[in-house]
C-alpha cells in the first residue's frame, strides 16, 4: 500500500469516496488535509495523507508518523467537512 505525497498530485481530477457520488475537487481535498493536519494533529505525531490506489477510490489516511501504521480512513468528502468544521471554530 503507497501513500502518496501531496506534492506530487495533480490538481486536475475530481474525487469522490467509494460510491463517487460527493465529487471533491482534489485542489480542495489537499488543502483540507492541510488545515486538517496543522497545529494539534502534528504536534502528536499524527497526519492525513491522500492515497490513490489504482482503480481504487481515493482515500484519506491518519498515519503515525513514526511508525508508519495507519490508525483511520476518511472518505475525501468528510476530510473536506472537518476543514470546514474547523475553520468555523477559528
């Protein structure tokens, strides 16, 4: 299993979780794992990370830094509402 930099994605593509009906746009999932993974998320040793399988629906994973072991997976639609969520609060 590969997990992507969010660097290297392109910002052309729409994606959605696994029934594709919530298409996000991927410039607006990147940016919401962004604001997701500032501050308290890091300090813990904890980030989001896009990845793409081949013909598999884009997932977002909580990944310990250290180890590498994946702890969550969000579907992009609910990365992008926690964003919001937390943009409300400051």
């Amino acid at each position: 299993m590969g997990i992507g930099s969010l660097n290297g994605i392109s910002m052309s593509a729409a994606v959605g979780g696994f029934g594709q009906d919530n298409l996000v746009p991927i410039e607006e999932l990147v940016a919401a794992i962004r604001a997701v993974n500032r501050g308290e998320l890091e300090a813990r040793g904890r980030v989001w990370k896009l990845r793409r399988g081949a013909g598999k629906p884009v997932i977002v994973e909580l990944v310990e830094q250290d180890s590498g072991d994946v702890i969550d997976l969000l579907l992009p639609e609910e990365v992008v509402r926690m964003a919001a969520g937390l943009e409300k609060e400051r």
